[in-house]
C-alpha cells in the first residue's frame, strides 16, 4: 500500500469494465463503449482511434498497431499483427548506392504502408458488437470540435515542433508552433476519412481518393509507394509466443515485434537471484541492464520479418538466456555487444480494455518517432509512420530493407498468466525500452510484490545504446556507484517510456486499473 502522505495514485477498481489509457478522454470514450452494450475490442478500437487526435505526435491512421486478445470466457490468446509493408519498390541496395549507410529517417523511403486501419477494421468485423459508425463516433467528432492539449503531450509535441513539414506542419501545427497544455488541436480532415472508413470500412482508406492523396504524396516527397501498395495491405492473424518466468507466463507477440527480445531478458534474469536484490538498488539496475544489452543484442542479429527469420527458437532457448547470463560480471559494465538496427525512438501509445465479459484486448499503435516521418499527405492531412527506419541497410542481414517486408517492429502488447489463465493485459511505451518495460514490471510483482500500480510508479532505468539511463527516482549514490561499474549514467530529460495494466482479480470479481503517472492518461472503470 503506498504511502497516503506522500503523491500518488490509487489502484482503480471496477466490476464490469476498465480501460487504462495515456490519455483520459480516450479512457472515458472506452467506457461508454462499455455501457453502451459493446465490447473490449470496440472500447479498445475507439480509444485508440481517438488517441490519434489527443496524441497526434505519438500516433495515428497513419501508423501501425498490433493487438493481443482473449475472447471472453477463454484463456486462449489470439494475435493480430497490424504493421504495414515495405512499398513493393524498396530496395536496401539502391538506398546504400545513393550513399545510405543506415535506413533514412524523416525521409519517404522510411514509410512503410500505414496497417493500422486495416486491422481495426478486421478485429471489428470478426470480433466486435457495435461495427464501425459506432466507435469510430467519438473519434470523429472529437476531430472536430477540438481536444485540449494535455500537459505531457504538449511537452512532447514542442520538442518535435521542426519534425512535421510541408502539409504536416499545416495540419499538425498551430500557426508554425506546438500548442500549449490546454489550447485546442483540431483535425476536420481526419474527421472526413474517419466518416468514409465508418460507411465504407476499410477500401475507403486504402483505395479511392484517400489512398490517392497519400501516394501522390509520398512519391511527390520521394517515396517508390503505389496504389496497389496500399490496395493490397492486408493485417494477419498470427501465434502468439510466451516464456515463463517464476510462474508468471509472459505472453508476447512473435515476430517482426521484439516480444522475443522480452522473453530472453526474463530468461536471462532468471539466472540471477533478483528478489534479493535492493529493487532501487544499483547491483539489480546493474544486473538488469547488462541482461538488456545481451538480450537486445540477439535482437538485433536476429530479428525482423517472421518470413524472414530463422533463430526464434534460439532466442527463446534457456540454453541461450544461460550461456548469455555466464557472461555477466556483477562488477563490471560491458560494451554493447552489437550495434542498433533500429533508430531509437520514444513514442508510442499502449491501451488496454477489460469487459464484463472478461473478453482481454491489449493494444499498441503507434507512427514510431514523434511525428513519423514528419511527412502528411496533402488534402487529408495522414501524417505517415517512418517505420521503415527500423529496417536495416546491412547486406544480407535478416532486417534488410526489401520491398513488402516488414521491418522489426519495436512496439509489443502484453499478456500475463498465471496457471494457464489470464491475469492481466498491460503494456509499456517508450520504443527500444518496451521489452526492458515488460520485464522490469513483470519482476517488480514477482520478485518484489508490487501490485501493478506501484510496478508502474517505480523508478526506472535502461541501458539505451551505451548510455544508462537512470530516472531521478533513483538516489544520486546509486548513479556514482553505476558510474564505478563503468556505466555511462545520465539523468534522462523525459521520463523513460509510460504503462497500462488491468489485473483480473477472479476471486473477488473485480479490475484493478493501473496508469503511469508519467502520461497524461488513467484508469476508469465501471
């Protein structure tokens, strides 16, 4: 129980339905879903569609996203991958010809075709009750009539101010600058699409005049996209994968997410007697991000594409977490033991909705940097994702850049459970931290039992390409003694990445809502 003198935030609890999202409208729409007779899947669709017009530099239609559900009264977990393709002209070796030696970043060649449309149109029809006018209602209007800007995204939206350009700067900027907490961002085109999407699903997006705006606009920037591109974007229904740690069973999403690169941190940290550690000590900081550069450093050898990769199981091997954990020195740092593959960015949103039901949906969707690409499409105002930024220019490497390729994908939903059944959706934002996120949240119930809420407000740190850092939650003794062991420790500007969870307490027939304080959102239930 936290201390009632001190700041805060409580555990929210509700018996038929919670939401925890970043954002508090987005929470409120979710449940009136709820009350209005649908289900997880249209609270979580219409939550986060709307995100994309309180949050627009952390996502959008432009975007992808990637869910995890379980159907109510099943302990089963289903998984839909949301992430668009590579346009079929992408080529890795024309990019490193014109001098590229790693993927562009605010550039046309870095976006990949937006998938997230696609897959809540699909996850509606096959698994949601109110159909497409009805959630995407509160979106749309909202869209037009304005949002007032909540504080932290304001702070986000002013350090990315120069990113959007050209049409993007017209739509996402207010008079050339980023608004200020509480001044109102409105986007009437997005409303236009939004209602053609609601009559028409999914072809009205990806085929007919939004589909022609965005690629005259892409090809007008640069980028090789066509029509049939977006025609044929198409999300899937995949497998999900799981590790075990303690008895808690880490459901993740296969790749081209990095929800392997969670699992063999867990398994990795399994070797080590955690629990017994200071949680806000520097020896579990030190343990956790030497697992981190270990485990990230598989991720980036190995993963990419599902089609295009061949050692999922030897990142998933306890043979692998064990030899990679004989490599830890307790009193030493290592060096990053491989290079980044992917650009490094911070901006996502995770969302996550329990029914009455008890139907379980946790869902990322994100356009990666702060403004994507930077680049939107002229009339509608479709700010695009870079996802393809996350591709490699490395010849022969699985995450090479090609075209109708995915490229590794940083953003991953969660799932917990526990005897085979599930306990709770969660997920933490904040890109290249996501799979260090799963994992330091995850330990802080297991070894340190903290309730979801408490494992949310935790200090945090993360190793992030050589330089740890280390959230002010942490004592400045901590920071020195990091910086003994060789750790190059800064105090990071932004908190490091935000949270959602919703633990299902069975045996009292109640939701317990968790939301980090380090976003502007909540929990709420009913």
């Amino acid at each position: 129980m936290r201390d009632f003198h001190q700041p805060g935030r409580s555990t929210v609890f509700a018996q038929n339905g919670m939401c925890a999202t970043s954002h508090p409208l987005a929470a409120k729409v979710a449940v009136q879903m709820l009350e209005a007779g649908g289900n997880a899947v249209d609270a979580a669709i219409s939550a986060a569609v709307l995100l994309g017009i309180c949050e627009p530099q952390m996502t959008g239609i432009g975007g992808d996203c990637f869910f995890l559900i379980s159907p109510a009264g099943s302990d089963e977990i289903i998984a839909l991958n949301g992430s668009g393709r590579a346009p079929s002209a992408l080529d890795a070796a024309v990019l490193r010809a014109a001098g590229h030696s790693v993927m562009p970043t605010y550039d046309a060649n870095a976006v990949t075709v937006p998938g997230a449309i696609d897959a809540f149109c699909r996850l509606s029809k096959d698994h949601g009750k109110l159909g497409l006018k009805n959630i995407l209602a509160p979106a749309i209007y909202y869209a037009e009539a304005g949002v007032p800007v909540g504080p932290r995204t304001s702070f986000d939206w002013s350090e990315a101010e120069g990113t959007p350009k050209g049409a993007g700067a017209k739509h996402y900027l207010i008079n050339g600058k980023a608004p200020k907490p509480g001044q109102v961002f409105r986007a009437p085109k997005q409303a236009d699409v939004l209602r053609r999407v609601a009559e028409h699903g999914r072809d009205a997006f990806y085929e007919g005049e939004v589909a022609e705006d965005m690629v005259a606009s892409l090809r007008a920037a640069g980028g090789t996209h066509t029509l049939d591109d977006f025609s044929s974007t198409a999300c899937e229904y995949t497998t999900p994968i799981s590790g075990t740690y303690k008895e808690i069973e880490l459901v993740e999403h296969p790749p081209n997410g990095q929800g392997a690169t969670a699992i063999l941190m867990n398994n990795i940290l399994s070797e080590f007697d955690i629990a017994a550690l200071d949680p806000l000590g520097t020896q579990r900081a030190h343990i956790e991000a030497e697992a981190a550069k270990l485990a990230y450093g598989a991720r980036n050898r190995f993963l990419a594409d599902h089609d295009h990769m061949s050692r999922l199981d030897h990142m998933l091997s306890m043979d692998t977490a064990k030899a990679l954990a004989a490599l830890i020195d307790p009193n030493r740092a290592m060096a990053e033991p491989a290079k980044l593959s992917e650009q490094v960015h911070k901006e996502t949103i995770y969302l996550t909705v329990v029914d009455k039901d008890r139907m379980a949906v946790s869902l990322i969707y994100s356009i990666f940097h702060s403004f994507g690409s930077g680049i939107a499409s002229d009339k509608f105002g479709i700010l695009f994702q870079n996802r393809g930024a996350g591709f490699s220019l490395e010849e022969g490497h699985p995450n090479e850049a090609l075209g109708g390729k995915r490229p590794m994908h940083t953003i991953i939903p969660g799932m917990l459970k526990k005897g085979g059944k599930v306990i709770m959706p969660f997920g933490v934002m904040g890109g290249a931290y996501q799979p260090n996120g799963h994992s330091r949240f995850l330990s802080n119930m297991v070894d340190f039992g903290m309730h979801a809420q408490e494992a949310i407000d935790a200090p945090r740190c993360f190793s992030d390409a050589g330089d740890m850092k280390v959230e002010r939650g942490y004592s400045d003794t901590v920071r020195q003694e990091l910086s003994d062991l060789g750790h190059s420790v800064s105090v990071p500007e932004t908190p490091i990445g935000g949270a959602q969870a919703i633990f299902i307490d069975e045996e009292n027939g109640v939701l317990h809502g968790a939301s980090d304080p380090r976003k502007d959102g909540c929990a709420l239930g009913y």
